[in-house]
C-alpha cells in the first residue's frame, strides 16, 4: 500500500463515477442490442481498467463475464500497440475470452495533457452473441474442438481511428446464420465502449482542471486516484478474508459428465488461508476431457473470486484491489486450465458453476453458520433454431433453479443463481421472434431440499416447436444432485424430456414441427436438519 492520502469524499465520488459509467455502458449496450439474447436476457457485461489492464470498476452484471475480464485482461492490453480511436474485439478464450459467443469489445481511453495524448485507461463490454457460426443452432455445439465452436476472432482491430473497419464486419457477419442483427450487436458494443471512453476520458480531464498544462500531478492524478481507490478496496476485503479461520479446507464436487461418455469429472479444491491471505489450489481436479466442459483458467478464477466477493460488504470497490489477497493454482491441462484446442463451450457456464460449489464447499468448513448450501448449480443452457433459406433462427436461453438454503432463511425459487445474473426472456418475446410456443412455465414445486431451511425450488419450462429445428440442451446436475449442509436435505437433481422420454443432460437433436421440449430445473439444497 503506497497511494498518497486521497480525501475520502473524493475518492468515493471518483469510484461512483467509475461505477456509473459502466452501468451507462450497459444501458447502452442494452437499448441498441438487436437480438433478445441481449436486448430482453440482459447476457452481458461492462467494466473500466487502468493504463496496464487492471480492474478498476465494473458493473453488477454477469460474475463470469466480469471475473474472467479481471483476470485476463491485463495480458490481452500489453500485446496491442493501442491507438487513439481504436476499438478491438476478440472471443478467443486462450486469449483472453471464455467461450466463442461472448465476444468483448475494448476501447482506449486517451487524454491530451496539451504534451501528448497520453493512454490513462480502458473500457470494456462483452456480450453473448447467440450465433458465433457455429455448425449448430445457438452456437453452443457439443464438440471436441475450438474450432468446430464457431468463428474463433483473436484480438482484432474492428475500430479505426474512430471508424468501422466495414470489411472486418462483413466477415464477423457472414459467418452467421443472421447477419443483420450481428451486425447490429457488435454495433451495440462499440457505441458502449464510444460512451464509456468518453466518460473516462471526462473524468480525467476534470480530476487534471486548474494544473498546468503538462504539469507532472495532472499527468498522474487520474492514476493516482486509481492507485488510492485500489488500496482502499484492500483493505476493506481484508477486513473480510482475515476472518476466515487459518487452516486448510478441501472440497471435491463432481460434473455429471461432458456429453461425450465421461462421467464423475472430479473439480478439486484446496484452500489454505493465512491471516486473511488465500490461496486457491485445484490440484487433483480431472484432465481435460473431449467433450466441451472444459475451461481456459480465467473462468475458474472468475469462479473462485466470486466466492470470496460474496464474502465482503457491498461497500469494497470492485476493482484489482479487492483480490490482491487471492491465488490460483491450477494443473496446467486440468479440467480448469483447458489448453487449446480443448473445446469450451460449457466450461463458462457450467464448470463454472460447480467451480463456485466446490469453492462454498470448502469454505462452508471454515465457516459453518454462513455458506449456504449448494444452489441448483447449472445454467440448463438451451440453444435451438434453424438454417432454412429465408427462414434461418438462432436462439439461446438459460434457464434459472433453486438457491440453496442458508443459516438464516430458506433459499430463493426460480432464480438465476452464482456465475449467470442473466433476465429470463419473456414469453411474449420469444413467441413473437421465434417459432416456438411456451406451454408451460411454472415453479417445480417440492424440489428444493428440506431442512431447517428447506432449498428454493426450480422451474419447469416447455417448449412446443412450430417447425422443424436442431435443439441442444448442456445442463448438470441432472445425475449429482446440489448438496445440502448441516443436515439438510440435497436439492431434486433436474431432468430433461422430448415429448415426455427422458434425455441426457447434454444432447443436441434435430426436432419436427409438434415435437415438445420440457426441461425441469434442478432445486437448491436444504440447511440444517429438518
């Protein structure tokens, strides 16, 4: 800790006005999105860095957006000699990103202090795209490989000198099942980082007003700012993790399987803390398997840092600052650090999400009266559409569950819960946009675990499609059901049916016209003994 005294009335204006410009990227983002995917689902994610790539704000948007960003992106900004007018876009998730449909847009922040246009920080948005080309509806395939995901774009100059480059966006568009409204999406995502670099770059000139033009304290007063905001969140996360008992805390959760007939997928987790300092070890977590369960290591540490967050107040600044405390290790090859080419679609969505169960498991050891039990643990991905001529459809969806029970109350029903913070797509929504009709979309009563505090239910959603199309479903926790702590009771695994037979958690299906699709969500776990 080595910022100068910063006033803390001033330091908190500065960090609100970083915050409220990422919540302003988001509006943006959201209310010039083409597609429901983003539009209505609200799947993605704004934030700001510093000069070097550092977190410096973010939004409550998408946990596993915004925690792979933090780690990441600091080695996606040191390979780009970055100009004034610049935006970039990439998805590669061995570069930086998560899987292929979330593609991030950045932009520099560049400020003239009458010397030199100086680079003082970026923002930064990434967005789910529901067609990434790849060969299956949703762009969420079954695969074995990167590249039969879709469109792999490593980090790529979309913006020049404050100009589209018109031929990159054709070629990002083509590769689509539906131009247009890609098109209109990375659109979308350049004007939020337009707006965003704008307000950064206000900010920096109102923190530089009244210092000489190319004074030393002007070029560095918004760095400074910066440096003092993320010590501040230091210590205020200290104040949090220096309660979590020293010791070692082992958890190892299990993946149902990877779609591709491997089974029991062991994620491991070993936590050792000393005086408040945390080192995260997924030592004997499963290799790598063929199917796309796999994940590139900045998802797991958006995973294990999300644990740590829900530990601190609300008031710790989002920013580099409140994870200096916190390290990673893991296996290169493992499960959750993927080298290419594994395939990785569902490692963002659902290694993630038994990444944080395995993370509360082992911290539920260390402090018993307050993790809860295991929520539904899966994101129930559901991607669907078609390529017919004149008629081509991409859709995808999550779909929320049960939250596990806590030591003081019962968990919630029919929630998005952990890595996801996505909206469910109103019916009217998908019924106007789509040839599909929802028959039924209700709470799975009963499923939530019993306990003192019984586990929040899941929901059961069905879909009746109006014409032929190829359905893929990557769901878990259809086989370990989410656990439950002190006693309580495990959560009713979820299920998955075409007209009204049983399916595997991960399968993708052609289907006719009539054909119906029911998925029932699993429920969250049980606390204490009932």
């Amino acid at each position: 800790m080595n910022s100068p005294a910063i006033d803390p009335i001033e330091l908190a204006l500065f960090a609100a006005q970083l915050a409220a410009t990422c919540d302003e990227m988001g509006a943006v983002l959201r209310h010039s999105a083409f597609s429901p995917n983003i539009r209505d689902r609200l799947d993605y994610s704004c934030a700001v860095f510093d000069a070097d790539g550092e977190l410096a704000a973010q939004a409550a948007h998408i946990p596993v957006h915004l925690g792979s960003m933090a780690y990441a992106m600091k080695g996606v900004v040191s390979r780009i000699a970055w100009r004034p007018g610049d935006v970039f876009v990439f998805n590669d998730p061995y570069l930086g990103g998560t899987h292929l449909p979330d593609v991030t847009a950045v932009a520099p922040v560049f400020v003239d202090d009458g010397v030199a246009e100086r680079l003082v920080a970026f923002v930064a948005d990434r967005a789910h795209h529901a067609d990434i080309g790849a060969d299956t509806p949703g762009s969420m395939p079954i695969a074995t490989v990167l590249d039969d995901e879709g469109e792999i774009i490593p980090p790529t100059r979309l913006v020049i000198d404050g100009k589209v480059d018109g031929a990159q966006m054709a070629r990002f568009a083509a590769a689509t099942r539906n131009p247009r409204q890609v098109e209109g999406d990375f659109t979308a995502q350049l004007s939020a980082c337009t707006v965003g670099a704008a307000r950064v770059a206000g900010l920096a000139a109102r923190l530089a007003e009244g210092r000489p033009q190319g004074h030393p304290e002007e070029r560095s007063r918004f760095a400074t700012m910066l440096l003092a905001l993320n010590d501040h969140a230091e210590r205020l996360a200290h104040a949090s993790l220096v309660t979590i008992p020293d010791g070692e805390y082992r958890c190892t959760d299990l993946l149902d399987d990877d779609g591709l007939g491997h089974a029991d997928l062991a994620i491991a987790v070993t936590l050792r803390v000393r005086g408040g300092k945390i080192e995260v070890d997924f030592t004997g977590t499963a290799p790598a398997v063929a199917g796309n369960v796999n994940c590139p290591i900045p998802v797991a540490a958006a995973g294990a840092l999300y644990c740590f967050r829900c530990l601190m107040p609300d008031e710790v600044p989002m920013c580099a600052g409140s994870f200096r405390a916190i390290t990673l290790i893991a296996p290169q090859g493992c499960l959750v650090n993927a080298q290419s080419p594994s395939a990785v679609a569902a490692g963002n969505v659902e290694t993630s999400q038994r990444i944080v169960d395995a993370v509360f498991g082992a911290l539920a050891q260390a402090l018993p009266d307050l993790i809860p039990a295991a929520s539904q643990g899966t994101m129930n991905n559901l991607a669907m559409g078609s390529a017919e001529v004149g008629h081509g459809w991409d859709y995808y969806e999550t779909i929320g569950g049960g939250m596990g029970a806590a030591p003081t109350g019962a968990g919630l029903s029919c929630v998005q819960v952990h890595m996801t913070n996505t909206l469910n797509t109103p019916i009217e929504v998908l019924e106007l946009a789509y040839p599909v009709r929802v028959r039924r979309y209700a709470r799975r009563h009963g499923s939530g675990g019993a306990g003192r505090h019984r586990g929040g239910d899941g929901i059961v959603r069905e879909y009746e499609f109006l014409r032929a199309a190829t359905v893929t479903v990557l769901s878990e926790r259809r086989s370990h059901a989410p656990w439950g702590l002190a006693g309580g009771a495990p959560g009713t695994p979820g299920i998955n049916r075409l007209n009204g037979d049983a399916q595997p958690g991960k399968f993708s299906w052609p289907v006719a016209a009539g054909d119906v699709l029911t998925i029932e969500t699993p429920g969250g776990g049980g606390w204490g003994k009932p």
